[in-house]
DNA sequence: TTGTACGCGTTATCAT
DNA sequence: ATGATAACGCGTACAA
C-alpha cells in the first residue's frame, strides 16, 4: 500500500533512477525503446511523482501564482480566467491561491515563493497597504492588477501595477450623471471606514459633485453594513431601503459595485418607485450580471482583457529581463444602459 | 538572496537544526528561553520554512482537499466558504482546488494526496463519472458533494455523496408549473450532449410532465449553445431569444440553472412579453441574484448549510475511524416568487 | 545511452 | 533539553 516511489518503477523496469526521470520529464537523452517501456510501468502501476519532492529539488518551476483577496467578486474570477490563459500561451502553468480578506497576502506570497519557485506573481484585488520591509524580501517580480490603493509610492520601482484610476473613473460616471441633470446624487459607497477603492471612489464623487457646482452632502452617502457581507445584492439592497425608508431627496444612486447596484436597483422598484424614471443608478465593474438585469445597469466597465493582457506582458518582460517595472492605468468605459436612459 | 533555511538558523543561534525545528512546531520538549531566542532569530532574518520540504517529510497533515469543478459557479463558491467554516473548526486547514472543466479532477484528487498527505478530500460539482480503477486508486476518504450523477454504484462503500435528487427537484419545479395551470413548459436545460444536472433535471421534466397528462414536445426543449460559456446568464439569454423568435407557443420556461433563468428572462422582457404574465420563468440553484433580480426568480434552493455540514461530519466520521460511508439526499426548497406570481 | 551518488530543506529517531 | 543523523522522493552532475 505504500504508494509506488521512482525506485520501485525502476526496480521493477530493471533501470536507474535516472533513467525514469528522464522517461518522466521528456528529456532528449532516452532511448525510444526504453522509455516506451517504462511509461507502461508507470501506467500500469499507477505511479504519481510527488510534487512536493519535485518541488523541493528542482531549480526552477515554470510557474506564475495568482493571488486573488475575496474570492465571491465576479470580476476577479473572469480576470483569473483572463490571465492563467496569458500565462498558459506562454508555456507557464498558474497556481492559483484564494487569500481571505483577514490574511496577509504578502506573508502568503512569501511562503509560496519558496514552496513552488514561482518565477513570478500577481496580486488581484486587495487594499494592497503593507510593509515595505516585507515587500523587499519578495525577489520575484510581482504586478499589482486592479488593486485598491497604492503601497509607498516611495519604492514604485520595485514592483509593477496595472489598474484604473478609481478617483478618475468615479468622477467620469459623477459627472455623466450630473450632466443628465441631477442635482441629488447619492453615493453608495463601502463600509465607512474603508481604505480601498470605497475611499477613492468617493473622493472622485466629491470631486465631480464640486466642478457641477454641487454641494456635498453627507446625507446622500450611504455606507455599506459591516454586519451582511461585502459587495453583496444583499448589502445593497438593504442600505438602500434604509436609505429611502428616511426620505431624503436624490434623483440618482452611484454605487461602487454592480452587486451593490443592483440590490440598490431592487430596493427601489419595490418601493414602487422607477428607475430610471424616479432613481436613476449606476453601478461600477461592467459584471455580466449588470447587462442582464432589468433594467440593464449603466456602468464602468474595466478593460479586463487588456488589462490581463498587460499584466501579463509586463511580468514576462521583467523575467525574461527585457523590462523593467511600469505602473499602468487603464481608462475604463462608461457603458450607458437602462438604468439611467430610460427603457 | 539566497534565502535562509533552517540550517542558517541553526548555526546563527548556535543550535542544533532539531532544536529550531521543534521551535517552529510547538514541539514540548524545548527550554522556553531558547525558543523565544529562536523565534527572534527567525522573525529578524525573515526565515519561513519551506512547504515543500515539510510535506516531504511528514508523516501527516490536518489537510483537507476541496476541489471544486468550474469557479464561475457562485453556489459552489458559496459551498466552499462553508465547508471551509466547517474544516476550520475540527482545527485541520483547507486547500481549495480550482479544476477546470476538460481535466479530470481524480487525477488532481491522486497527486495531491501525495503532495500534501491529505487526510481527506471532498469533491465540489462535476459528473464524476471515473473508471472505477482510477477511483479505487484514492486511498484517503472522499466525499462528493452536490454532483451531478454518481459513479458506478457498484462500489458505493468505497465513498460517500450528499446531493439533492436532479430528478425529484425538478419533477417538483415541473409540476408546480403544471398545477399553476400551464399546458406548454418549456425547459432550458444544459448542452444536448450533457450526462450530468442537465440530463437528470431533463428526465424530472419529462416524468412531471407525463404525470400530469401533458405529452412531451421535443420543441419546447431548448438546450445551451456550446460556443457561449456554460450556465453563463449570456447563453440563457441568447438561447431564449432564439427560441422566442420561433414563435413556439409557450406560457413556462424551466431553466436548470438561475443564471440561465435571469439571461431568460431578459429576453422576455426585452422581447416586450411580461414575467410572469406571458410567460412564467423558474430557475435552480438559489444563489444570490435570483433573489434581486426583479422579478424576483422562483427557484429550487439547495440547502448549502446542512449539505456543507453534513458534508463535513461525514468526512470527519470515517477519519477518526467512528463510521463507515453514506449516501445522503437532501430535499430542496422550492421558493415561490414573483417570476411564477405575479407581482 | 544509462547508472551511481549526492543534495534539496525539513522532521523523526535516537543518542547524549 | 539538545544535537547528530537518517530518511522523505526526486533531479542531475558525473562517471561509465
């Protein structure tokens, strides 16, 4: 019962070791013959190598890891999907990790680093706000893709990033709802005391709201609930309908996520009320689930494929040498749908 | 650069490497002093051991293995969370694994047994239907969870299962439209050639239909397009657009999936058709936009937590040695709401 | 082309 | 309580 080992296939093949690791790693130095032989050996008798093994001595594994924070966000899942298919075209194979919000995805990398020998990494999503000590010890090049805010911008030449501009693209959809008319637009923004892209995106809220000529008025931001889960149709389904049980004036809802938008959305027709005709909304990703409900939900849809097409380049290019670090920002696309234009 | 190992550590204490390692393990048979030494000595130097060599050498570890087939799947994400919860609280950790629809995730199931000494694994999704060989080959106990068919009930003592019946749930579903008095379902189901959830539902379908006097029509059968992601709420949408265009008298369409019925039932309601009023949309799953969409989608909602839960302690059972393996079937809910009911 | 022997970093065993 | 040393299973330089 304990389980076949590279010996016994040689044993039983009357070979070296060596040579079934050969047979196994396709290395050019075999006979034909005998390598047939032992591939049957193998199959018959069930062998599997270790990875751990395998691990532990080779110099280098031709791997990328991918290091997604939360793993119920729909964009970060297609963006995974994005990027391992980058990866595989260029004979890499990706181990992808899921970090929970309360680990450390650097302490994480840390380890998988020495684990696998990874040639490389990306960090999805994430406020991304660590210790400059620990990020230095991380020597294989890293992308930042799509994350939150920024670490010390005093170190930006050791690390690459690929995201859009939260503050910028906020404004954008601030703007196109002011300019549709709307002098009470309410924000609903992440949980009050959010550092991430909640944070960002509220400041490009303020911003748009100020060059309208629009005052500020706390009373139109509403907070995630840190008691239902983040970014859920749940969460914003119920601050929304706490928001209008209190009846504040506002024409328009800007939501910091398509989830959240679209439990606003919800909210608000069962109120009796109509969208766009009474509330208009706007969500922030461009997921599916924003195309498909009706209303549609008009949003900022992030260029995902060039995004993972990017990031995938830029890390390439610092393994193979030819590049050094870049920081790209992408401008996202403001998708005008229902949910702002009429039916 | 050349990261430090245990050895260096050894040596800058002035210990032996058993010592460092009995440091880092809670081993009992250490002076405090020179453990708090150590600690020190590893926090400063930044020293973490290597995953791969521990799983080498040890003997076992408090692992579980979910693998989880497709990721775009939110139930399934939100079984693992809970089994996760589960896993956690019996102080054994969790590898979740991410298995794409072409490989074979028993084979994944075999390699990762020896990579990291799993005591146990537990199968997310997928048809499963395996050579009994390759299966009997997976020597720590495995448990499936909300798969589609099952394998070769032949060896049923050699795993265990939680599911719900495809069959019986979406007899249910059916009949509950039939007894609303709907003459013509139609059912939206997966690809033509699918063994799995789209058969099974299929059969239900077909069963409620016969018992409640109502003939089979292969036209009302509207299967998922193979060019479009899988259950992705595009293909629903596409799907039933085409169908809608036929012209086929229709007052009820069963989706297999949720996200099929939201994509449905956009292009309904694009169509200039009322839901429920022209046509009567049904989903399966209960994931989370079921219950926002608007309509809302009646659906069939597994019981995530009891599965999870039972999964669990079925898995724990056999590996502390106090039970043999079950094959539990979980009865659905099916929640009536506004897509079936009006408004 | 093939086999032997060593080392990867760690934990377990056995002395001390 | 601590240290030396043998495994764990594999890849690879080097010898044959």
């Amino acid at each position: 019962m304990g389980s076949v080992n590279i010996k016994d296939i040689a044993r039983m093949c009357g070979v070296g070791v060596s040579t079934v690791s050969r047979a196994l790693n396709d290395h050019p130095d075999i006979n034909q013959a005998t390598k047939e032989k032992i591939m049957r050996c193998i199959e018959e008798n069930n062998y599997i190598p270790n990875n751990s093994a395998r691990n532990l001595k080779r110099q280098e594994a031709k791997v990328i890891a991918i290091l997604v924070k939360g793993l119920s966000n729909m964009f970060l899942i297609s963006m995974t999907k994005l990027l391992e298919a980058e990866i595989n075209k260029r004979g890499y194979s990706v181990a992808l990790e899921r970090i929970k919000f309360e680990e450390d995805e650097v302490d994480i990398a840390l380890e998988l680093v020495k684990e696998k020998r990874l040639k490389g990494i990306i960090f999805l999503g994430g406020d991304f706000e660590h210790r400059v000590d620990k990020l230095k010890e991380l020597d294989v090049p890293f992308v930042l893709s799509t994350a939150g805010s920024k670490p010390d911008p005093i170190n930006k030449e050791n690390y690459s990033s690929v995201s859009v501009d939260d503050i910028h693209e906020a404004y954008r959809m601030t703007d196109y709802l002011c300019k549709k008319g709307h002098k009470r637009v309410a924000m609903l923004s992440a949980k009050s005391d959010d550092k991430s892209v909640g944070y960002w995106r509220l400041e490009g809220y303020k911003q748009a709201l100020k060059d309208n000529g629009i005052k500020f008025d706390k009373d139109l931001v509403i907070y995630m609930r840190p008691d239902i889960e983040d970014y859920s149709m749940k969460n914003g389904y119920v601050v929304t309908k706490e928001f209008l049980e209190k009846g504040v004036d506002c024409s328009a809802i800007f939501a910091i996520s398509d989830t959240l938008a679209i439990g606003c959305t919800r909210a608000i027709l069962e109120s009796g009320r109509s969208v766009p005709g009474d509330i208009a909304v706007a969500g922030f990703d461009g997921v599916e689930a924003s195309e498909f409900y009706y209303p549609s939900i008009t949003t900022i849809s992030q260029p995902a494929e060039e995004m993972a097409t990017a990031t995938a380049k830029i890390l390439f290019d610092i393994i193979k040498g030819k590049g050094g670090h870049q920081h790209l920002i992408f401008e996202a696309e403001l998708i005008e749908r229902e949910s702002t234009n009429g039916k």
